[in-house]
C-alpha cells in the first residue's frame, strides 16, 4: 500500500517562503507551550500522547471521498476538544514531525508549511468554533458529537486554505488562485465531512467513558476565567 | 497516575494500534485532496512521473528522508505489504505516544507538593 497523507512535499512553494513559515511555526509552538503549561497536569500530559497517537493512527486512514481522490482526518478540532487548543496543537504538531522525520510524510522543508496548516490555522479555527459552538449547544455526549462535527468541517476547509495562502506566496508554478481556492475548499468540504464523523465518534464516546477527561466539558462546566488552582 | 486513567490510557492505545495496524490496510490509496489537486492537469506515466502539463506538483521534489526504513508507512525489507504496513503503523502509534507523552510529562506542571525536596519554586 502506498499511504500518501494530506502534507506539502517539497518544491511545491519555494525556500524563502517555505523557510519564513518554518520561523513561524517555531515562534508559535514555543507560544503554545508556555500557553500549554498551564494546562498540563499528571492527568493531561498522558492523555494528550494518547490524542497524538490516536491522530497518527487515523491520520493513516484514507477514505475515498471523490472517485480517485481521498482524504483523512487532520485531528485539530479532535484534539481541540479533548486536550484544550494549546495542547492540541503541540499533538498535531508531533504528529506531523514523527510523519516527516520517520515515515518521510511531507517535506522535511515544508515542515513549517504543514505545521501552519494543521496544527495552527486548524486548530485555531476548530477552537473557535468549539468555543462558540458550546456557548449554544448542550453539554451532552450529543451537544459534543454535533460540535466537532460542524468545528471538523469548516477547520478542514480553513487549513485548506492555508495552503493557498502558501502557495499564493511561494508557488514554483503559475496556477490561477482562485482555481487552487476553489478546487481545495471544494474537495476539503468532503474531507471535512468525514474528518467530522469520526471525530464526533470519538469525542462522543469519550464523553460517555470518561467525561472528565474532555477538555471542553470539564473547562465550560466552570466560568472561563476562573482559574481554579493555578497559582499565577 | 490514578489505576483508571491507566485503563482509559490502554484501551485508547489499543484502539489505535488496531486502526494503524489493522484498518490502515483497507485504507483508500487514492491521491488525497491535495495531493490530487496538485496533480490535476498533468499527464502521468504508469510510474507516476510527470509526464506534460501544468500542475501545482510540478516542481516536486524528493524526500530528504526517502530513504528511511519506515519510509511511505512500510518496513523496509518486509515483503508481506500486509504485515509491513500494520508493523508500521504500530510502531508510529507507539512512538507518537512516547513522543508526545514523554514531552508533555516534561512540560508539565508541578504541583507544590512535587517540589518539596528541593529550594522551592
């Protein structure tokens, strides 16, 4: 079987722009580690390698979504959901660096590229939507399940357009944008689609198991801004 | 760690060794979305080489790290794709959770009773 996952490869968008994002990428996982310290106690920080392995796993799962084309989950608002947004981008990030050093998945100079799309801009917007989307809807294994169905779509779609973002910056070729734009956004709506159903599975059976573990659960039940025992 | 996270921690990692080991295998190896939007309007030959026309992919390069041995998720020098790909994925899954577990142990933070052997935070 030959597993090509969703990841820039190499030439695609040129070294300045490819070198600028990899400072990008650092300048913001270092961020979101101070950000994540916060959150990591005895109980996260396994939890959280859990997410990033359960990521890599379903990372591997392509499903067809147009004849002879296929996609598979990116894990953002998955991760959003059950780890919180600053460790979730550090999982996605692991993954997507044990994919390029040791499965030679995505560029090794396109690492910032890809780390931007996934784990950054997908993350973000998943935990937005999350954000949002819990003020609305219950906090019930459903209310979660519909959440990370509707955060996975439009997350997918938004990484997607990171790549355009890039590309418009850097591209070795000369394709329209709005081609590139649209074609992406199009296919990714699919990919989303399928990228929501499992991550709605998952968070849902989480949420059944072990409701104390979802991040999103366990922060919405209290005020947002009361930081209970963390001493500044 | 508390006994039922440890549990909760094995049955996840169980779960993912099956879908890396297992269901990896029934997997679509179509181009994904990206890879198939780059490669849309160009012609391929039955190698996959670029063959004429423009496309985002045109100015692919190779892998820096191609030659590694769990390299496109197989095991080089295992002949069974089956058992190559579901090796593959299980050592991933593992790493991954070393990996990530071992750093964000790391990164954690310690609770005051953590410290109490040394000067104190």
């Amino acid at each position: 079987m030959e597993t090509t996952a969703m990841h820039i490869a190499n030439g695609i968008v040129d070294g300045p722009v490819s070198a600028a994002f990899a400072v990008l990428a650092v300048a913001a996982l270092a961020f979101c580690v101070r950000k994540a310290r916060n959150d990591l106690d005895e109980r996260l920080a396994p939890m959280a390698g859990l997410v990033a392995a359960f990521i890599f796993a379903v990372q591997m799962l392509n499903f067809q979504v147009l004849p002879g084309v296929s996609g598979h989950l990116l894990g953002g608002t998955l991760a959003v959901i059950l780890v919180g947004p600053w460790v979730g981008a550090l999982c996605v990030s692991t993954v997507l660096i044990v994919q390029c050093l040791l499965f030679a998945d995505g560029g090794l100079t396109a690492l910032g590229l890809n780390i931007t799309n996934m784990a950054l801009l997908g993350t973000a917007a998943g935990y937005l939507l999350v954000a949002g989307l819990l003020r609305i809807l219950p906090k019930t294994a459903s209310g979660l399940a519909a959440t990370a169905f509707v955060a996975s779509v439009i997350s997918v779609v938004v990484a997607s357009q990171g790549f355009v973002l890039e590309y418009a910056l850097g591209g070795t070729t000369e394709l329209s944008l709005p081609w590139v734009s649209g074609t992406m956004a199009g296919v990714h709506v699919l990919i989303g689609i399928g990228e929501g159903l499992i991550a709605a599975t998952t968070v849902a059976t989480v949420a059944k198991v072990r409701p104390d573990l979802v991040y999103a659960l366990r922060r919405f039940r209290r005020p947002a801004f009361a930081k209970v025992g963390v001493n500044a | 760690m508390s006994k039922r996270l440890g549990w909760f921690l094995a049955g996840g990692l169980l779960v993912a060794l099956l879908l890396a080991g297992v269901v990896s295998n029934f997997a679509s190896s179509s181009p994904d979305g990206l890879d198939a939007t780059a490669r849309e309007g160009c012609t391929f030959n039955a190698a996959g080489e670029i063959t004429g026309g423009t496309c985002i992919a045109q100015q692919e390069g190779e892998h820096q790290l191609g030659d590694s041995p769990l390299a496109d998720y197989g095991i080089r020098g295992v002949g069974n794709s089956f058992l190559s790909t579901a090796l593959a994925g299980a050592a991933g899954v593992l790493i991954t959770f070393g990996a990530g577990a071992g750093l964000f142990w790391v990164a954690r933070r310690r609770r005051p009773a953590d410290d109490r052997s040394g000067t104190g935070v």
